[in-house]
C-alpha cells in the first residue's frame, strides 16, 4: 500500500485530527516507512529450533530473602503481612 497526502489527510479525518499542510508529506512518508517496516516484520518466521535457546524455568515457589523493610515500615502487619486499611465509600 503506498501512502500518500490523500492517505494521510483520510486517516487524520479519521482519527479527529487536525495535521497543517506542511505536515502532509513527511506523515505520509513516515507511515510508508511504518508499513513496510510493518511488512518486514510479518514476513519473519523465526528462528529455526536448532537455534532457539531453551527456555529456563524456576519452581514456582515462595522464597524470602530477607526482610525488605516494608513490614517492618508498616503500621499494621500480620504475621509479615501488610495490612491495608480499607478504603471509605470502596465496597
């Protein structure tokens, strides 16, 4: 698709936009750009899976490295949970 003045006058109409004249043609050669820019990127298939790295994963798992100071700088906690007071008029 080749954007021009009239592409980009169209789409300004579109989005409720006011663009000034001497505007028109860097947008529309900036959006030409963005499109095949855009192309380039949809025609990648990726890498090959010899050449992926696999993908490292850690247990799901609580782990508590030390008191980070939040708890201790709370004004309520419970049992080294914050607790929130709860906002007036929230449901």
């Amino acid at each position: 698709m080749k954007v021009d003045a009239k592409t980009v006058h169209e789409i300004a109409a579109l989005a409720r936009l006011k663009v000034a004249d001497e505007r028109i043609e860097p947008l529309a050669k900036e959006m030409q750009s963005l499109l095949e820019f855009m192309g380039t990127i949809s025609s990648w298939e990726g890498l090959p899976d010899a050449e992926r790295q696999p993908a490292v994963r850690r247990a799901d798992e609580p782990h508590n490295e030390g008191d980070t100071g939040l708890a201790s700088a709370a004004a309520h906690t419970d049992k080294r949970s914050v607790v929130v007071p709860p906002i007036k008029g929230a449901s």
